[in-house]
C-alpha cells in the first residue's frame, strides 16, 4: 500500500513539475531568441571568441527571452547574393565593408517595398584596405618618404622590363593580387579604387567619368600585373606570406592581415621578407566590417531586439579595445591606438590620409562591368579523367558540371580540353572560348569512360602543351580532374614533379598553376596535393554532389 502512495506522491510531483514549466514557458521564462549572423571572416579571430563570451554571460531581451548568438563566416559578396536571393536567412549580415550595401539596397528595393537594413548600419571595427608590398620593393619605389599609389602600380605593371627598370632584374616581373569582385569585398574596393584613380578623381565619381578610354586603359594597365584572381582575401594573404616575393610582389589587402604577418615575423613563425601597408595617395577605403539588423520577413521583432543588444556589446569598450590586438582599429576614435598597430608592424596608425566615398550603386555596378572587360583573360587546360572506373553517377556529373563550368568563363579566355583514359585525346584544341562555346558544351555532353588512367602523362603533356602554346601575358592554369591512381603511365610522380618545379619556380607566380580535384574516395589525394602545392594552385577532394561547387570556386581564380 506504502508503494503505491508513494508512485502516486511521486506521479503527482511530476504532473506539478511539468505544468510548472509549461506555467514558466508561457511567461517567458526559460525561453530563448537565436541571433543568427553571417559575416567576413577577416574578423573570425575577433569575433568567435566575444560570440563565445556572449552566449556564456546569458543575456536577455527584455521580455526576459535569452539570446543565443550563431554565426557563419562568408564571403562578403557571396553572402549578399545568397540574402538577395533568400537562400539564407540570417538576422544579422555584416560584411567586411559597407562598399556593396547599396548594390545589395538596390537590387533587393527591386522585388520588396521595404528597405533591406533595419537602420542604419553601425561599423564594428575597422582596417583600412590596403596594397601590401614586401618592404625592399616598397623602398625602390621611395617608400616611407615618397607617397605611392595606383599610377604607380599602373606604371610598374606595363614597364616592358619590370623591377630591371628600376634597377633590380633579379625581382623579375611584377606581380599583383586582388581577389575576384563577384566574390569577394575586397576585390570591388580594388576595381573601385582603381576606377577612381583612372578618372584621377576622389569623389564624385560618375558613370559618363567610367565610359572614358582614359579608365578603360588605367584598369586593363592595372589588371595586367594580376597572377590570379580568387574568393578570398585570406587565400592571398596565406599565398603571399608563405610562398614570398617570387610568387607575389603586392595584394590588395587588408591592414589588419600585415600585422597578422609582421606579429608572426617578429616572433620568430615566419622567414620572410618585412611586408609593409602602402596607402595609396590617391586613396582608400575603410574596410569597416557594417552590422546591417535585416528587415525582413523572416526576421522578428525579438530578433532585431536581441541582435541590437548584441551590437551594444560589441561597442562597448572592453571589446573594442580587443580589437586592437588582432590588428583592427576601434569604431570607437576615442579609443587611443596602440602596439600592434605601429611601425614595426609595417603600418602606419596615421594613414590613410584620403578616405574615398563609396559611390553610387549604379556607378559601382558600371565599374564592376568594366572590370569584366579589363581582366586578365585565362589560358585554361582542362584534363579530365574518363577512364572506366568513371561509370554511372561520377562521368554525368564530371559531364554536367564541366559543361556550366565552361558557361563561367568569358569569351575572350581560351581553353583546351584534354580527356585521358588509356589514351590521351585532344577534344578541343586551345583556342578562344567565344566562337566554340556552344561546340564545347556538346562534346562535352557526349562524353563517355572507357579504359585505364594515365594521369602522370597526361599531366605533363598537358602542361607542356601549355608551356609552349599559352600567352605568357594570360593567366595560365590547368584543371585536373581524376577518381584514382595512376595505373599505365609511362611517366612517374617523380618525372612530373621534376619537370614542374624548376618551371614553377622560375616562373613564380606567373608560372602555370595546376588545380586538381580527387573525385570519389578511390582519388589518390595525396600525389593530387603534391602536384598542385609544388605550381602554387589548389588541391580539392569532391564527388557527385559537391563537384559543382569545387569548379565554381575554380572559377573565382579567373
């Protein structure tokens, strides 16, 4: 009897317990509203661990809801397609400048009655965007004396003998980096600023100023020096740091990315040469990482609420001034520089001098069509694998997406096709992709596997072909795509790596760059990384579903 009074006791406890929580969720107790955040990821080290801080401290909104903080690092650009296209949701955008608001603004009043920021968007941190330049090269030019700018990167860029010019022939060509505007915040501020420099104006920059042979010839004199484009202003940095002087003479970076370098110089993690923040004299942007509260339909009022708290505490002091140790400047001007950001960093706390105004969205999409037509055209081989074990799923999607990979590039790039099994067949001869666009897209789509997998000498012929054929003054790359080992080579790993690295080397970064992509878990990866590493390109490991995004990454580099 004892036992069943206590089951029950012990039912009506938990009857009691349930309704309290029930009682408890119904007035807001214990119930919680997700901020979610996707934003540039130069300020990743910045800003992970304050979302960590946050979250731990259980802040709440003032209807008593806590607020958990979720965040995501992407590219600028391509996170405000994917907003604009509502493929994300995210409460909070924060790119890392305000450069692209008003194209994002325009494009999203185009389909919707009400603006695409809740208010006015307030700057996090900032670092002004920047062209990095190994210190000897800066002082040739008369760097920290003499201003120097886009007229003399310009004039560096078109000089027939390069740094033998000015008096050093042992620097070879010079060599620029900017990552590609579609993609990345960094990349629109160069082609901005460059525009901008072509019309030698620092403000009000108009389209009729863009329509100018002046500009045309400025930026296609700018964007000769270019080795390659890409998605990420990070990938640059890492390519410049790690590979040095011969792979990249400048990038256009951020400030905050030099003294990441210079900090890791300094304590002994890195050999390189000193780097060194060139502001340009004829002027700059703030890379001012924005918080745009979206107002949208899938954001809520308790969302907008809980992500403005957030911002009030990443404005408040204690974390501005954190900011300073990872090579950002307050948003806060009351709050006094201070070591990293200094001379022996490679910057200077004063500069820069000239602030240009962001322009207009019509203007920016106007030089942004202008860049589409100065950019360094790509000499591109395509080697792909269609040897038996390629069968079923992998040779459709190898097929459909190497055909929209091709429907990526401009008419004025020229690519070749190369398919090998047990032979190694020409599909399509390297020539300009504009008249055969729609011939290469058929044959394509008519590929089928059949035989064994010489690799090794398709590689090689591959690249010696474009060796010999390729516009040194193209950006030159081959694209290998392969599902496993090599089986009847005639050559070996060894061969091809000996035949490429003298020529990568001496070439630096404008020396052919090899992608490869390892597609299915029998790819040897491996071999597939030592090949790309040693040319200065990229190593990819995909299959079916994700072969699609790996060529569009791809893509970014051209």
């Amino acid at each position: 009897m004892k036992s069943l009074y206590r089951i029950l006791s012990l039912f009506i406890i938990a009857a009691f317990l349930l309704s309290s929580c029930g009682m408890l969720q119904s007035a807001g107790i214990g119930k919680s509203v997700t901020v979610s955040i996707v934003y540039g990821s130069e300020k990743r080290a910045w800003f992970e661990p304050l979302i960590e801080q946050f979250n731990s401290e259980n802040h709440e909104t003032s209807t008593g809801e806590r607020i958990i903080i979720e965040a995501e690092p992407m590219g600028s650009v391509e996170s405000a397609e994917l907003i604009l296209s509502e493929d994300i949701q995210p409460t909070v955008w924060s790119p890392a400048s305000s450069a692209y608001i008003p194209v994002a603004e325009k494009r999203w009043r185009q389909s919707h009655t009400e603006e695409l920021a809740y208010n006015d968007p307030e700057d996090l941190v900032l670092s002004p965007v920047v062209i990095a330049m190994w210190k000897p090269m800066a002082e040739v030019l008369g760097w920290p004396d003499e201003p120097i700018g886009w007229n003399d990167i310009a004039e560096l860029a078109t000089s027939e003998g390069g740094w033998s010019d000015y008096g050093y022939p042992e620097w070879g060509n010079f060599k620029l980096g900017h990552t590609h505007p579609d993609f990345s915040n960094s990349g629109v501020i160069s082609t901005i600023a460059e525009a901008y420099a072509g019309a030698g104006k620092q403000r009000d920059l108009t389209v009729q100023d863009l329509q100018s042979d002046q500009v045309y010839e400025f930026m296609s004199a700018v964007e000769s020096a270019i080795i390659h484009y890409g998605r990420s202003t990070g990938f640059f940095a890492d390519k410049m740091f790690t590979r040095g002087p011969s792979y990249l003479s400048a990038a256009v970076l951020y400030e905050n990315l030099i003294v990441e370098q210079e900090t890791a110089r300094l304590n002994g993690q890195s050999s390189q040469l000193p780097v060194v923040a060139i502001y340009p004299e004829e002027g700059t942007f703030w890379s001012n990482h924005p918080y745009v509260i979206l107002n949208t339909s899938w954001v809520t009022t308790e969302q907008q609420e809980a992500a403005q708290l957030f911002l009030d505490f990443l404005l408040d002091t204690p974390q501005q001034e954190k900011a300073i140790e990872y090579g950002f400047r307050p948003a806060d001007p009351s709050i006094a520089l201070d070591s990293p950001l200094d001379a022996q960093h490679g910057v200077d706390p004063n500069q820069p001098q000239t602030v240009l105004p962001v322009p207009s969205a019509d203007v920016i999409e106007e030089i942004l069509t202008l860049w589409q037509e100065t950019k360094k055209p790509v000499d591109l081989t395509v080697v792909m694998d269609i040897s038996g074990s390629m069968e079923g799923e992998k040779i459709a999607a190898a097929r459909s997406s190497l055909m929209e990979f091709v429907g990526l590039l401009d008419n004025r790039d020229r690519i070749e096709i190369i398919l090998f099994s047990s032979d190694i067949i020409t599909m399509s001869e390297l020539s300009e992709l504009g008249p055969k666009r729609s011939e290469v897209q058929t044959r394509i789509s008519g590929v089928i596997e059949q035989g064994d997998t010489r690799l090794y000498d398709a590689t090689l012929e591959a690249y010696e072909r474009l060796e010999e054929n390729g516009n040194p003054d193209h950006i030159r790359a081959i694209v290998v795509l392969t599902d496993g080992v090599d089986t009847m080579s005639t050559s070996s790993l060894q061969d091809v790596i000996a035949e490429l690295a003298p020529l990568s080397e001496e070439g630096g970064g404008n020396a052919i760059k090899i992608f490869t992509i390892g597609f299915g878990d029998n790819a040897d990866e491996k071999t597939l990384q030592q090949i790309s590493d040693i040319t200065g390109g990229k190593q990819y490991q995909g299959d079916p579903t994700t072969i699609r995004d790996i060529y569009s990454d791809i893509a970014t580099f051209f």
